[in-house]
C-alpha cells in the first residue's frame, strides 16, 4: 500500500473556463458542474465567493448537506449528480460560485460558474406627447416625443422600430434618455406609420407600438396638450434632456 503513493498520476490542471449562468428573479437556477470521465466523487464542496467565501453546500460519499449560514440558506439543494439548485432566485444572488471535486483518489478539480440574474421585463406603456411646434404645424408636420416604460425589468435595453420597415433616419429621430425616448418628425406621409418599442434584457423581452400621428391630429388645438407636454419631459426625461429638447426647437 505504501509504495502507492508514488505512484500517484501528477494533478490534472486542464483549465476550464468560468460557466456563465443566468437566472430570473422569483425562479430556481441550476447550476451543473460535469465530471471528467473516470473521476470517481468521493467529496464536492460547493462555495459562493462574492462578496465573501461562504460555503454553501458539500457532498460526501453520496449524502449532501446545505445546512451552512449561507445567503442561500433554507433555498437550495445539492442533487447527487452535483448540481446545487437554488430556489428563489433574488438579484443578489447574481455572482460567482466555486465547485471543487475531489475524487477517490484526492485529486481535485475545481469549477468555476457566474450566475447573473435579472427581473423580467414586464408590460410597456407607450406614451406619445407632440411638441408645440407639431401642435401649430400639423397639417404639415408632427414633432413627437414617444416615451417607452417598462414596470420592472432589469438591464433593459429599448430600441425603436417602424412598421413599414424603414430605418429611422437621423434627421428626424433621436433617442433620448438610453433609448427609453425616441423624438421623431412625422411627415403626413407618415400617418399610417407604427412605431414599436422593444424592450428586452437577458431572460426576456416585450415589444408595443404605437400610432403617433394620430395624436398628432387629435392633439391640434387642444388645450391640455401643451400641458402634458411640459410634464412629460420634467417627470420622465432629466434635465439635462430637457435642455437639449428645447435647444432642438429654438
Ligand atoms: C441533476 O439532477 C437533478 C435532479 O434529479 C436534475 O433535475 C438535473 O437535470 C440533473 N442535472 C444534470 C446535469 O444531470
Ligand atoms: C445589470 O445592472 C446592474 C446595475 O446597474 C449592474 O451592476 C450589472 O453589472 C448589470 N448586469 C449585466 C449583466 O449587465
């Protein structure tokens, strides 16, 4: 027995590269490590490292626990085929967690998976307010804000697009405020025109369209307009956005 131990093969260090995982809030996560063939587990030691070490849940000789004072405390479980799942899923749960195997043997190899959660985008509200140059002009032309909001939902992106599949020129869109507003000048040509607003981030995405030239009609003359124009910009668009809406219109 004692002459085995030299005979032990050198540590395997194949490099493997950190598993990215995503979750969504309010669901369970997996997360699978794979076994090399012919690496018999005799113990896995399962540990979140952001912010601090914490030890999660070990395997030993085929019983798992995950009774630690870990955040995932009372949520998760260690499946015999090694994979810990966590129930519950919540936003700080979102980094990275280590999986190191040790098999019959005492070789080890050590996993590396980044769990990333995000909310799911929820309904969009459409918003369309017309700028007073589009109120006086528009038999001619119609200058919208479109405004696109999501309820919840994290690391949204927004993104525009018109229903006759045109691109959206330069000269008469902009994007405001990380896409969330689009200001467009609507010609009468464009009066049949929809624009969509997709919202989407890694685990979801939701899309609503709008007709602006509608309220481009509607809103001619009307006394309120003017006022839910005003608001619309100090309430969802920054200051900042603000001032360069007003530069745009002189
Ligand atoms: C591990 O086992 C769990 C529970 O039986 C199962 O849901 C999961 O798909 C398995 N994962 C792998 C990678 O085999
Ligand atoms: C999501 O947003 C949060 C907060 O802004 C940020 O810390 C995180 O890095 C973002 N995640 C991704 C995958 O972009």
């Amino acid at each position: 027995k004692a002459s085995a131990c030299c005979l032990l093969p050198a540590p395997t260090a194949a490099a493997h590269a950190t598993l990215q995982v995503t979750g969504v809030v309010g669901r369970a996560v997996s997360l699978g490590v794979d076994v090399p063939p012919g690496f018999q587990v005799r113990e896995a030691i399962w540990r979140y490292l952001t912010p601090a070490e914490e030890l999660v849940a070990t395997y030993f000789r085929g019983s798992t626990e995950t009774l630690y004072q870990s955040r995932f405390y009372g949520r998760s479980r260690l499946h015999g085929n090694l994979t810990l799942e966590i129930c519950q899923v919540e936003l700080g749960d979102s980094g990275s967690f280590s999986a190191l195997l040790v098999n019959t043997r005492g070789q080890t190899e050590r996993r590396l998976l980044h769990l990333a959660v995000y909310e799911v985008v929820s309904q969009l509200t459409l918003q369309v307010f017309t700028s007073e140059s589009g109120r006086h002009d528009s038999a001619r032309a119609c200058e919208v804000f479109l405004t696109c909001v999501a309820a919840s939902g994290t690391n949204v992106t927004y993104s525009w697009g018109r229903t006759d599949s045109e691109a959206l020129s330069v000269d008469k869109h902009s994007l405001f405020k990380a896409g969330q507003v689009l200001w467009a000048k609507l010609d009468p040509s464009d009066g049949q025109v929809s624009y969509t607003c997709t919202a989407a981030n890694a685990v979801s995405q939701n899309s609503a369209t709008i007709t602006p030239w509608d309220h481009c009609q509607r809103e001619a003359g009307a006394d309120d307009a003017r006022y839910d124009y005003k608001n619309i910009l100090l309430i969802v668009v920054p200051l900042s956005v603000l001032l360069l809406a007003m530069a745009v219109f002189g």
